[in-house]
C-alpha cells in the first residue's frame, strides 16, 4: 500500500457507503443545506444521488470535503481542497 493511500481517509470507503452515512448523520434536508445540488432536494435517493455524483467532479468533491469535515477528525486532509 502505498503511503498516499494510507494516508487518504477516503481509502476503502465506495462512494454509495459515504453517502449512505452522511444521509444517515444529516438527512437528506440537512444535505441540500450543505450542498445545494438537486439530487439532494428533489425525490432524493442514494441510487439517484450517486448516479449525479459518478459524473459531477465538482459535486462529489463537495460531498468528500463534507465526509471529511464531519467524520474524520484531526485530519490533514480536512484543508486540502
């Protein structure tokens, strides 16, 4: 493994377990509160999210920062993007 990897918070985590848990910390208000993407206001679903998130960068940039900032503490990625 390499030490970048090791390193990244997200490493091991697919993207539908990310989202799952912060709709489970937040809900699914409280997500279109923090990113204001329509996935998350408008029939929201994990399946309808990730489909807009796998092929919106700036989207799911968003929700890892958000990931980061919620549940990983102390971390030297909660500043990098």
């Amino acid at each position: 493994m390499s030490s970048e990897q090791s390193n990244n918070p997200l490493h091991g985590l697919t993207f539908a377990n990310l989202v799952t848990r912060l709709v489970e910390h937040y809900g699914w208000d409280g997500m279109a509160q923090r990113i204001d993407i329509n996935c998350f206001k408008s029939d929201p679903s994990v399946k309808s999210s990730l489909k807009f998130l796998r092929k919106t960068q700036w989207a799911r940039d968003k929700v890892e920062d958000l990931y980061i900032s919620t549940f990983v503490k102390h971390s030297p990625w909660g500043n990098a993007k």
